[in-house]
C-alpha cells in the first residue's frame, strides 16, 4: 500500500509546448517566433472553424482533425514559415485527443526533419494518443523513453497519463508502486507553484480515482478508508471508480454492496453513471436479480437512464433468457427496448445491435427482422461493425433475410477488420 504522506498535488495539466524544454534550445531561430506564434493561432482558429463546431464524436471528427493538421503543416512549410514548438504543440494536442497515434508520428517525423525533439509536454501527448488507442506497448515505449532521456524528466501530467494507462496491464503493487510516484511527482510541483490546499486535495482524490479500476475489487474498502485517513472527502467520481474495480471479471457484488452502503452514508446522491457501475458489477455475473434491484434506484432517486443502462440490461437479460424468447428477462429486454426507442435513443446502433444478440439468442427470427429494419432506418446499417455482428448472427444473404441494402452490404463484409484512423 501506499506509504504514509502528507498531501499536496499540482494539476495534472502539467507541462509547457509553448517553450523548447530546459537545457534544448528552439533552433528554429529567434526570428522566427512571430511566425511559429501566428501558425499555432491560425491552426487554432482554423480547427474552431472547421471542426469543433461542427463534429463532434467519431470517424468524421477524426479524419476532420488529421487532415486539418496535416495540411496545415504541410502549407506552412511550402509558405516557408519557420515552424516552433508553438504550432507543433498544438498539432499534437489536437491529434491526441482524438487518439490518432499514427499522424502524432508523422508530426514527430517532421520535428526531427527541423531539428527538433520533443519536449516532457510532446511525450504526454504521444503516451494520450496510444492510450487512446489502447496501445500500453508504445505508452510505455515513450515511458521509458522520457525517463531514459538525460535531459528531461516525467513531470505530473506524465505520471498521470501513464497511470491512466496502466489500468488493467500492470500487477495490484505496481500500480500502487506508480500511484506512490504519483503522488510524490505531483506533490513536488504542488510545492513549487504554491496550489491552494483545497485544489492539493482534490488532485490527491483524482490520483486515487485513477487507481481504483485498476486494482482488485477487494482491495475497494482498504483504498476507501486510506483515502479518509488522508483527511479527504470521497467524491462522487472516486465512489463510482471503486465501483468499477468490482466490476472487474469475475465480479465482486459483496464489496460492491459494501461500497454502496459506504456512498449512502457520505450524504452523496448517485448519478446515471454510478448507477450504470453497479449494472456492470452484476452484468459481470450475468445476476438478473441483482439487476432488478440496481434498476429500481433510478425509480428512487429519480434519475433518467442511458444508452449505456439498456444496453447493459439487455445482456445481462440474453444471458438470463436461457434460449428462452418467452422467459421473464426476454420480455424485459422487449420492454426496454420500446422504452429507449420513446426515450430518443434510436440513433445508438449499440442499442440494435444488444437487441439483435437477444433475439439470436432466443433463435427469434421474426423479431430479428424488425430490429434490422429499425437498424435500417436508424441510418446505422452500414457501420462495419454491425456489419460484422449481422454475419455472426447468422443474418445471411442467401436466405433472402432483411432489407435489400442490408444484404448487398452483407456481400462485402468479409475482410472487414474495423475502423481504421
């Protein structure tokens, strides 16, 4: 566990892409500042314009991002324009917050082309961008670069983004081991910049919020009474990461009920997404009852459901149905259904796609060919991946089963290995 320490933290936003980092110098030139300040402004300006606005989630917004960023670069430099670590940060920040890992390369390719390397900032962009993607490898690869660098140091941010990382592919003591780092780097800065006491504590929460999901469920009320000892107030968001590290397979529902009791004695009202938590714990363990009981909460505390409720109910009710179209939790499931579709939620494919399980589990044919045309008329029947679920539910062309387009996109779907960057 963690050692005993007093607490004082510095915001994890650590790190500066405006400046060449301690002991590099920005060899772009001092003549060039005003055109690096002007090229990271317009790229700004131009990202507001063209994306920020207008799209918001998904494949169009990143490809929107990529290829503004890239031909962005590409014409400052047939411009001439003498680029710094002003616009190259902002390229960076932009690419990796929508997790493409790839083009943060290409950018990185291009720095070294102008003689220049990455800043701590830069490294905590590339260790976003692969975690977004999911890729612990290449964060650690770029870890372990930034540690090995002789020159530079992982500041907060860095501790931060790499302990986000390493939930769920490092051991129990090494993620408390890298909580401890994280602790004591983010207390340094604290200590340096002078934060307030209340924000010291409030990032001290946050680290321990990012450690939870990564440890056992049994180690949740442990983690929870160290926190107090630390003369620290849970939160709503730690509350429901303790939550989430239940809901790790195979699933603790005792702990989970324990931590539950420990969040209604706090004074804290639950939101949708804690609720949501607790379906996963017993999603976890296909518990249909347990399920009941999680989704009369939102009938006593008033709270609206998600996407993310019926999706998951509806699982936890295809594994509960055993086969069975007739069974209790397959006409639950029924009954969601309906109720998400009045809700607006028609334009989620998850919701399609979770009832497109059910019904295969049940071999409902009939019912299966009415949620394709819904899915049809939802606009979501091409996405590759619900392409893909058609195909291992047995939605087969030969059999002349569903709308005309679903089938011709049906013939192509073969090789399909997901969405690609």
């Amino acid at each position: 566990m963690f050692r005993r320490a007093p607490v004082a933290l510095v915001s994890a936003r650590g790190g500066n892409v405006f400046s060449p980092p301690a002991g590099r110098e920005d060899i772009s030139g001092s003549h060039s500042v005003v055109d690096d300040m002007s090229a990271s402004k317009d790229l700004q300006r131009q990202f507001r314009r063209e994306v920020q606005g207008r799209v918001r989630i998904g494949t169009e917004r990143k490809r929107g991002v990529n290829t503004l960023v890239l031909n962005k670069l590409k014409e400052y430099d047939q411009r001439g324009v003498r680029l710094g670590y002003r616009t190259f940060g902002v390229s960076l920040g932009l690419l990796s917050n929508e997790g493409l890992a790839r083009s943060c390369e290409s950018v990185v390719a291009i720095m070294n082309q102008k003689g220049q390397r990455l800043d701590v900032a830069g490294y905590n962009m590339m260790m976003k961008a692969y975690w977004k993607q999911h890729n612990f490898s290449e964060v650690t690869r770029y870890w372990d670069a930034l540690r090995k660098d002789g020159v530079l140091k992982p500041d907060a941010r860095s501790f931060v983004t790499y302990l986000k990382a390493s939930v769920g592919h490092l051991s129990t003591d090494a993620m408390f081991q890298l909580a401890e780092e994280t602790l004591d780097a983010v207390k340094a800065e604290s200590a340096a910049i002078q934060r307030r006491e209340a924000d010291q504590a409030r990032e001290a929460l946050a680290v321990y919020t990012i450690l939870s999901p990564g440890i056992p469920g049994r180690y949740a009320p442990a983690l929870l009474r160290r926190v107090r000892r630390e003369g620290l107030a849970p939160d709503l968001p730690f509350f429901t990461a303790l939550l989430a590290a239940c809901a790790v397979p195979p699933g603790n529902p005792g702990v989970a009920r324990e931590i539950y009791g420990e969040f209604g004695r706090s004074g804290l009202r639950p939101d949708t997404r804690l609720v949501n938590t607790l379906l996963r714990v017993h999603a976890t363990r296909a518990d249909f009852r347990g399920c009941l009981r999680v989704l009369r909460l939102f009938d006593e505390e008033r709270l609206v459901p998600d996407i993310t409720t019926y999706r998951l109910v509806i699982q936890i009710c295809t594994v509960a149905s055993e086969g069975n179209s007739q069974s209790a939790p397959a006409t639950l499931a029924c009954l969601l259904y309906e109720a998400a579709l009045r809700q607006g939620l028609g334009s989620y494919a998850t919701l399609y796609c979770a009832m497109l399980e059910l019904h295969h589990a049940t071999n409902n044919r009939g019912a299966m060919a009415d949620v394709v045309k819904s899915l049809k008329q939802s606009g979501h029947h091409k996405g590759e991946a619900v392409l893909q679920l058609l195909r291992k539910v047995g939605w087969q062309v030969s059999r002349g089963e569903g709308p005309a387009e679903v089938q011709e996109h049906m013939q192509r779907i073969r090789g399909v290995t997901g969405v690609q960057e």
